[in-house]
C-alpha cells in the first residue's frame, strides 16, 4: 500500500459571525471534502510583502 501524500493548508471561513482559520495537513480528498463544506484555502502571498490572499 501507498501513502498518500498530504500537503499543509491553511484554510478559512465564518462561523456564528467569527473568522476561524485552521493549519493542517490534508490529502486531495480531505481538501476536497473540507472545501466543499465551505472552507476556502487562504495563501501567504510573498509578491505582495506577505499580505493573504484567497486562491479558491
């Protein structure tokens, strides 16, 4: 059996009107899964002097 290969997120999203982030390590599914519940990946753009921005 293969392992497979799980990438860090960082993802976002509103619940009961508070900003919550979560920086964990998914699979393709798992990020599929989440996104698909509503969360959104949010990057650290380094171009633009290490302000976010939303790449979903």
């Amino acid at each position: 059996m293969s392992r497979k290969n799980k990438r860090w997120y960082l993802l976002f999203r509103i619940e009961n009107e508070q900003k919550v982030t979560v920086y964990e390590p998914l699979t393709f599914h798992e990020l599929n899964k989440k996104l698909r519940a509503g969360w959104r990946v949010i990057s650290l753009d380094h171009a633009e002097g290490g302000k976010y921005r939303d790449i979903s």
